[in-house]
C-alpha cells in the first residue's frame, strides 16, 4: 500500500526529531511512502476557530494533492493533524454541499479538485491495522522491558465519529505497540486526558496543572517513559515538565516528575536498534538518559 | 440474563471514602441501566441513592459515570454496555461533590449558568420579544438542545484542573443566547465571557463533545463565541491573538512556526514575553527553534486560498 506521508508543521519545525525518527523506522520497515513536499498546515483546530471554510480549504488542498498523485491513503504522524485533516476529509466525504463550495474555492486558487477518494490514517493506526503487530514484531531486535506509559492526546481518540479507529473510552493500540517492542504499558486515568498544549501560552497554570497530573500519574504508576503520537503532546509534556514539576512542588515539595517523553517513532525505533542519537533524544528537554541506560 | 452491576457507594455522614458494592439483577431484555438501578433499590438495597425522573433522556437527571464515561443511565442498555466494557462499573459524575451515592451537589453548575444570563435581554428595560422564529433553530447550532445534566462539565479536563472555569454547559447557554437574534445584550455578555473562567479556558480536549447524550457540541459552540468575540473587537488579548496570529502566519508562510507565534502572540505584554524567552533560549539550544524565514514550497498557493476567502468574507 502507498502512503502520501503529511508531515506537519511541528515535525519540520519544533519536533524535528519525530521526522527524523518516523523516516528511520518506515525506512527500516519498508513502507511504500511519498513525502508531500508542498503540504500546508492543518489549521490545528485553530484556524477553523477563525474561519471554518479556510481551515477546510487548506485540508481540502492536501486531500486533492494525494488524489491527483494517484495516492488514497494519506499518512499522519501528528495526532492533532490526523483528527484536524482527518475530521476535514470525513465532513467533506459526506456533505456534498460543503464538498462543492470548498472545491470552488480550491479550484478557483490552485486549479485542484477534491472527489472524497482518499483515507487518512496515522502512522499508530497504519502499524496495527496495515501492517500489523506480527509483522512489526520481526522487526524488534532490542526488546525494551520498561514500563511505558501511553499518551493518546485528544485528536486521534475524539470526537469518534470522526476519528473512529480507537474505541474513544478504551483505546488499545498504542498498548499493543509498546507490548509490540518488548515493553510494559503502564495503566493509567491521564492516558485520554489532555496534555494541556492549546492553552500553553495564554493560560499557563491550567496547562501545567494538566502537564503535573498526568507524568505525575505516570511516573506514580511506575513508568520509565511516557510515549505519545502527537507531537504537540510531546511539546507539552516535554518542555513545560520542568515548569510543572516547580508548580506540583509547591504544594508538594517531595514530588519529582523527570518522565521521559517519547514520540511513537522513538519507541519503535530504540527497539529496531537505532541509536538514541540517531533518534534525536538528544533534542528533549527533559533527559531520556535514565531510560536509555535501563534499557542498554 | 443476571448481570453485576458494581456501584461506587458513598455517604459522607458515615463512610470515610468511597468504597464498591457488588449488586446482581436479572436483566431484561432492553432492560437500561436505570431500570436495573430502580429494581436494585426496590428489591435488594432501598440505601441506593440516584437521581432520575423521566425516563426518556429529557429531563437529564441521571447523568453519571458508567466504565469511567458520562451517561445518562436511562438512555444505556445494559446488555451493549456489558458487551462493550465486559463489565458495569457505575459512580458519580466526576468535578462536583457527591452528596450521597450517585447524587452529586449541582449548585456550582447551576450558578454558573445562571452567570451567563440565559435568558432574552434587552435595551433599556423594554418588553421581551416573544414571538417564535421560523429558522431559530437552524441559527442556534443545535445549542437549544441542552438539558442541563452536567455529562459535560463533569468530562471537562479544563474544569477538573481549574474548577473556577464556567464549563461546557453554561458556556452552550451562552452561546444559545448569542445567537439569538431577538436577544439585545450581545455586546455585555460577550464582554464578561473575556474573563479569567471564560471562554478562553478552554482546552479542546473534545470531551463535551464526545459525552453530550444531546449532541449539543459544547466545545463547538465555544469556538463560535471566540469567534464572535474577535469579529465584536475583543482581539487583542493574548487569547485571541492565538488564533489571529496563527491564522496569519499560516496565510503568509504555508506553515505554522513555533518560534514566531509565541512572540507574535505576546508581543508588547512584557510579563508575558519575560515568562517565554527563558524556555525560548532552552528550545534553542536544543534545536527545537525553526529558522522563522524559510522558504515553504506550496505557499503561493495558500496564500490565494486565504485571499479568496478574505474576498468573500
């Protein structure tokens, strides 16, 4: 199967090492990818909160570019692009006469069209469904045996209807890729909950009350490092741990967080046997040094 | 079919916190989740404590948390619940205190949707408009649909870390008020959703969405009072200058840049900048900054998208 691989902003801005990380691990596994050199941004949920037409527009472009290369299934490797495209395509699919006035705009701008051909899939949903557990489980040479504790993010779990792959009240498949290479998942409420990321900047202490509860949770659980398929997750969870350790201590002043945080690629990269390097850890803010040595 | 039901029981006056209670009913077939409940308290244990009156998914009462999620118990057949989950476990909705049992203390929900004002105003103290609108509806977004059973602020993420915020519900009241075109205080009520508890607490987790038995879409609703609330001029907080300035980065580069938008974002708030720059220097250092002024192929394009759509508009 071939897939039209959207990157997204943050992989080619903020995140650089989940790019580098996801072209690793597909490489390793051969899947049949094509990079859209050309892609725009999503809109992240934020641009529809501006003009709802424009966000489907820029979503409609990428859905049209896929098509026109002959390509049904597009590749997410951003939770909140996977539910912010993918929710555009499954609205676009259904309702015609939403489908036909954003195609006038879409023709009328860039000459596309887009006929509701294609499937938008995240990388997590592609290496269950797709691929396969078994398959991927050939490709595991450095079995973890560390407790992970998985990360949904908001976007690829809800709202159902247009997301539809996990079961939004009890997902599985990011368990079954950490059971996959070798690792633990670790059970835990914060794992549907939200990482806080959309408010960050504006409303910092209800971020960082998010951010403390959940790695705190995790970390209470017994996890050697939280994975997660969104990379704006990542961000929260990563760079503003510090900042939530300093808030929980406030009232808690024996607590420590100090929770690596992995991009889904890290995971399933450190179990092909890739370097940490290579992985770009080095790149987190908060350090994965502790996992890395459990696990060499 | 006899199915276990596992109840969080809890009566502040006695028992020191919550504890589970195994009850087993003959179910029958359609049998929901209510009806078990109501023969549990009429055979088997009359301390079993709920609220519920109509039945039939209007009256809202009996919203609580069934396998961890919000549900009104009359609308949840009890056999798909148990194929789905394996298993019953039911508690009170989560964010508001319980009472007894599955009764939880409803005040703070109620005081916050009587903040919003939800009710017609208008100028000067004249008479009410009462006359029924054709297309009133269709205008609303199905935000008249609400029946006030708190599903969706006991889902909040937002208000679980900040319980000040005013919440799903009565920010859909608000919205349901808003679009009213008879209503006359558009201008106030939007003004006093710009606080600190308002509009802009919330996080998009979706959950409201998710959980409302009514498909009211709270959070869709709140995104339409932020948008109405830039188009009325409240657009220079760090809040809406989120979406102004994302959409504008977009709209020139293609692209959304992590490192531009926050200093767009609070560009001229010094306390806020002061709060950003030391993160901003970590970030740099560990490559995580995108040079701002890359070429982005593609984005000649976006940009007559967003041309079209400012013509339009």
């Amino acid at each position: 199967m071939k897939y039209a691989l959207f990157p997204g902003c943050a992989a080619k801005g903020a995140t650089p090492e989940l790019y580098a990380s996801t072209m690793k691990v597909v490489g390793r596994l051969g899947l049949d990818i094509v990079e859209l050199e050309a892609f725009n941004c999503c809109g992240a949920g934020v641009i529809t909160e501006a003009d709802p037409d424009l966000a489907y527009t820029l979503n409609a472009r990428t859905l049209a570019t896929a098509e026109k290369m002959g390509i049904n299934n597009v590749m997410t490797i951003c939770g909140t692009c996977q539910g912010i495209l993918g929710g555009a395509n499954k609205n676009l699919q259904e309702d015609e006469a939403l489908r036909e006035r954003i195609n006038r705009a879409l023709k009328d701008t860039t000459g596309l069209e887009y006929h509701g051909t294609v499937e938008v899939k995240h990388l997590q949903w592609i290496l269950v469904k797709d691929f396969g557990v078994d398959e991927l489980g050939k490709f595991i040479t450095h079995p973890l045996h560390v407790s992970i504790a998985p990360f949904y993010g908001c976007y690829i779990l809800r709202p159902s209807r247009a997301t539809g792959f996990d079961d939004w009240e009890n997902p599985t498949s990011l368990e079954k890729l950490i059971r996959a290479v070798g690792a633990y998942p670790v059970e835990y409420d914060g794992r549907t909950k939200c990482c806080g990321f959309p408010v960050l900047l504006e409303k910092d202490q209800i971020s960082l009350s998010m951010v403390a509860q959940n790695v705190g949770e995790a970390k209470e659980k017994g996890s050697d490092a939280m994975v997660t398929p969104c990379p704006l997750c990542h961000m929260s969870l990563d760079i503003y741990q510090e900042r939530a350790e300093d808030r929980l201590q406030q009232e808690h002043p024996d607590q420590t967080l100090g929770v690596p945080i992995l991009h889904l690629p890290q995971l399933l990269g450190l179990a092909m046997g890739f370097s940490p390097k290579e992985l770009g850890m080095k790149r987190h803010l908060v350090s994965p040094a502790p996992l890395i040595e459990k696990i060499q | 079919m006899r199915v276990k039901i596992t109840v969080q029981k809890f009566n502040p006056e006695v028992d020191q916190k919550p504890y589970p209670r195994d009850y087993f009913v003959e179910a029958s077939r359609g049998m929901t989740l209510l009806s078990a409940l109501l023969k549990i308290k009429a055979e088997t244990d009359g301390t079993l404590t709920f609220r519920a009156s109509c039945r039939a998914a209007i009256c809202g009462s009996c919203a609580m948390q069934v396998n961890g999620s919000q549900k009104l118990a009359c609308k949840l057949p009890l056999k798909e619940e148990l194929e789905h989950h394996g298993k019953i476990e039911v508690g009170p909705m989560a964010n508001m205190p319980v009472i007894k049992d599955m009764v939880v203390q409803m005040n703070p929900f109620w005081e916050k949707v009587r903040a919003v004002d939800p009710f017609l105003m208008t100028k000067d103290g004249a008479e009410v408009p009462t006359e029924a609108l054709k297309d009133l509806h269709e205008k609303l977004h199905n935000a008249d649909g609400c029946i006030l059973c708190g599903a969706c602020v006991s889902a909040c993420t937002a208000y679980e870390v900040s319980s000040g915020f005013l919440g799903p519900a009565a920010l859909a009241k608000a919205y349901r008020f808003q679009a009213d075109p008879r209503d006359q205080a558009h201008l106030p009520r939007l003004e006093a959703l710009q606080g600190p508890d308002g509009i802009w607490d919330c996080v998009r987790c979706v959950f409201c969405v998710q959980v409302c038995p009514k498909d009211v879409r709270p959070m869709e609703q709140i995104v339409r009072l932020r948008r109405l609330s830039i188009d009325a001029g409240f657009s220079d907080s760090v809040e809406a200058r989120h979406i102004t300035e994302f959409t504008k980065v977009v709209g020139k580069e293609g692209r959304l840049n992590e490192a531009l938008l926050p200093v767009l974002m609070t560009w001229g708030n010094i306390k806020k900048m002061l709060r950003i720059i030391p993160l901003g220097i970590k970030m740099f250092f560990h490559g995580k900054t995108p040079f701002p002024f890359k070429r982005v192929p593609g984005a000649d394009q976006v940009r007559a998208i967003f041309k079209y759509w400012e013509k339009a508009k």
